[in-house]
C-alpha cells in the first residue's frame, strides 16, 4: 500500500536493533484518516473468509483493527495486557514477548466477548517475529474459536514471523514488507 509506506518513509524512523518508530502515526499519535484507508484495504483483502470477530492486542493494534472491522461490519476484542476489575476471575491468558518493552507481556481476554464458533481475524499494526500474534492465536484456540486469517500494517520480513505462522495454513496479509533495517535503512519489497 504506497500511502502506508509513503509515510513511514516521511515520518518512520529507524531505532536500530529492527525497531521502527511509527509514534507519530500509527501506535501513540493515530492518523485517523491513514488508519481508515489501512482498515479499508486488510477488509478489502479479508472480505471473503466470513470474519465475526477482529481480534488484536493492546494498544497498538487496536487503530488497525478498529478500522477493518468498521469495513467488515464485525465487532473488534483487544487483548488487554492487564486484568480490570470488571473482567470475570476466569479468563483466557497467554504470555508473549515484546520486542519494544523487552520483556514478556500478559495478553488476556475475556470469554465474554471471544467464545466457541467464533470467525476470528487476527489484525495488529506489525508482523515482525511473529510472537505477539502467536499469543493471538492461543487465545484464540482457547476460546475454542476458529482462526479464520492474520493481517497486519507492517511487515519485517528479515524477523521470520511469516515463516512461523505459516504452518497455520491461513491467509496472512500485510500491507506494506520491510525486508531490511541494517545500518539505518528501510527497505520495502516491491
């Protein structure tokens, strides 16, 4: 998608170490207008599995997951990365990696709004190592739903996520492919 991949070269920065800074656009500050056409495209991509449900992970994917179940007309369950009050004492919870914190996070959902017989889409901002949306998954199983397709913003192709996921057998769709971040370049696949 040249819009998404205009702007990380515009406002995207390079941190090093495989970390791509898209604060300003994506996962601290929103650009509405960006989200929305990226939500618009993954549904455009996704439209014929027969989604129910878009599940993704705090906070980050949240803006990418919002947008395409908008278009997909289905409701959106984020995993929270800790326990309110109002959750029940029985939940579905996984651990995953996190590549920016780096250290392992709670993902956790409630089995109100992810239960059996679900179509589930799993949507987040990038698809790096692939760890974030492996916890997705789990959840996902536990609930006894069916996982139904994975998408997200960006990919780094260079951390192998793809490759670990694929075994899934389910399509994986992602709007814009980094396939190298050494000495401070962003290069995308064509």
């Amino acid at each position: 998608m040249q819009l998404l991949k205009d702007r990380i070269i515009k406002d995207g920065a390079n941190l090093g170490s495989g970390i791509l800074k898209v604060d300003g656009f994506i996962n601290h500050q929103v650009d509405p207008i960006l989200m929305d056409a990226c939500g618009q495209a993954l549904a455009e991509r996704f439209a014929s599995i027969g989604a129910t449900k878009v599940l993704t992970a705090e906070i980050s994917g949240i803006a990418p997951a919002v947008f395409t179940a908008k278009y997909l007309g289905v409701p959106v369950v984020y995993a929270r990365k800790t326990k309110p009050v109002t959750m029940p004492d029985t939940v579905y919870l996984t651990t995953a990696p996190s590549h920016t914190r780096g250290r392992l996070v709670e993902l956790i959902v409630s089995p109100e709004y992810l239960s059996r017989g679900e179509k589930v889409l799993i949507i987040d901002d990038f698809l790096a190592s692939g760890s974030t949306i492996q916890g997705l998954v789990r959840l996902t199983m536990a609930a006894g739903a069916k996982l139904i397709g994975i998408g997200a913003l960006v990919e780094k192709s260079f951390e192998g996520g793809r490759q670990k996921l694929s075994a899934l057998n389910l399509p994986i769709e992602t709007l814009v492919t980094i396939t190298n971040m050494d000495d401070g370049k962003i290069e995308f696949s064509e």
